[in-house]
C-alpha cells in the first residue's frame, strides 16, 4: 500500500499567523523524503487552508505526484485543468463543516458527476471519487468513469475499538472487493490514524491510503520526517 500524505494542516497552521511559516512546499518535500508517494491538498471553496498560490507552487516542486481534493465547482475544475495535477479527487464540501463529512452523493448526482468529471479525465488527470462504502454508490462510480474510488474510512476510524468496528471495517471490505470486479482501482482515508492503520492490510488490493491528521498531529511531537516514515512503515 502506497502513503499520500495530506498536508493541509500545514497551510492551516501557517495561515493562523498569515505569514509563510510553515510552509506547505517544505512540508510535502520532507514527506516525499520520508516516504510519501503523493501529496494531497483540498483547495477548498472558502480557501481556509491550501491557497492557489500553494497548488500553482506545489505542482512545481512535488516530485511524486499532487492529488488535489476538490469539490466540483466549475472555478477549482478550471485550476485542475490548468495545473493538471496527477489526481483529483472529487470530495463534498459544505461551508461549515471542520473536515469533509461523509462521502460524495455519486448515486444521487450520476449525470453531474459523469459531466464534471468528462474534462479532467480528456486532460489525462486521474479522477478518484470520496465515496462512503456503499454498494449504491460503488455502482454508479463505476458508471461515472472515475478510475478510482477513495473510501471514506472515517465510521470505520470512529468505530476503532468499539462494539461495530467490525460492522464498518467490513462495509469497507465489501466496497473494496465489489469495486475491484468493476475494474476500479481503490484507495481509502480519513481519521486513519496509528493505531486503526493496520486493518487495512485486511482489504485485499488497496492501492493507497490518504493520511493528514493522525500525521501532522504526530509531527508537533516527533517531527515530520519520523511521523512520515512510521507512517510509511506501517503500511508498507
Ligand atoms: N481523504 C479525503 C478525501 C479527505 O477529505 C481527508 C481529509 O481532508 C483525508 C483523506 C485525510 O483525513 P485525515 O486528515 O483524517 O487523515
């Protein structure tokens, strides 16, 4: 399993004092050293965290490969199409929300989903869609066209220790295994942390697994370089 790293806390953290510092270029490079395959960022409709200036600068200096979560709204597709990142992963959005809640409605929304994704995918970027393990919306992202899903892990993450951890880990082993006979490929994130992280060795053909709190929270104590490669470790 691959590690994508989710430095969008980076930019929250330098945007607390509005200057520079810590910079998210520095970030992604020192996860890139550490054992990161991708660098994700969600350039969100309120720009809270990731900035334009991050995702036109990061483009530039990644050496892996820049997945960029977005919502679909028609002024972030128009950045994908210029930077044209290696991935885009389409998210919901809502304004007041802390984090992304729940996975994309793709069942509900095929025809927009289908539409919005046509021109990412004519330009050779990868569309990845956040989806909640569930057969109806496995189905109809694979209609869509997206060559991947990513699972939404966050029940599973909440359950972790719990009396249904098993209920959710397995709705998203079957998500897994039912989107892989549709040819998608399948990568997971949200709330895993150091301790959840291991089960998803359980799930068969996991292709990378999207990781930014349990990480940067990590860091503030050990650094990011160790907080990258345990990470990294973990899950190879
Ligand atoms: N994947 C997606 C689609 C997300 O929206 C997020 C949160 O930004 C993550 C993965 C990473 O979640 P966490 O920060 O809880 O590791």
């Amino acid at each position: 399993m691959l590690l994508g790293v989710n430095i969008d806390h980076v930019a929250t953290l330098r945007n607390a004092r509005g200057g520079v510092e810590p910079e998210p270029v520095k970030a992604a490079d020192i996860c890139e050293q550490n054992g990161a395959t991708s660098i994700t960022t969600h350039l969100r409709e309120d720009r809270r965290h990731i900035k334009d200036e991050d995702v036109y600068t990061l483009i530039k200096t990644i050496k892996t490969k820049l997945n960029l979560e977005m919502a679909m709204a028609d002024d972030i597709q128009r950045i994908a199409l210029e930077i044209k990142p290696h991935s885009v992963c389409l998210v919901p959005e809502k304004r007041q929300e802390i984090t992304t809640e729940g996975g994309l409605d793709v069942a509900g929304q095929l025809d927009k989903v289908t539409e919005f994704i046509k021109p990412l995918l004519d330009a050779g970027i990868v569309v990845s869609l956040f989806i909640d393990p569930e057969k109806s919306q496995v189905e109809a992202a694979a209609k869509s066209g997206a060559q991947f899903i990513e699972m939404h892990t966050g029940a599973y993450s909440e359950a972790f220790g719990k009396e249904n951890e098993e209920e959710e880990f397995l709705k998203l082993k079957n998500a897994a295994r039912l989107a892989q006979t549709f040819g998608l490929r399948v990568n997971a994130g949200h709330g895993l942390n150091y301790e959840n992280v291991h089960r998803m060795h359980e799930i068969p053909g996991l292709y990378e697994l999207n990781i930014g709190h349990s990480i940067i929270s990590r860091a503030v104590f050990t650094g990011l370089p160790e907080a990258v490669r345990k990470m990294a470790e973990l899950i190879k």
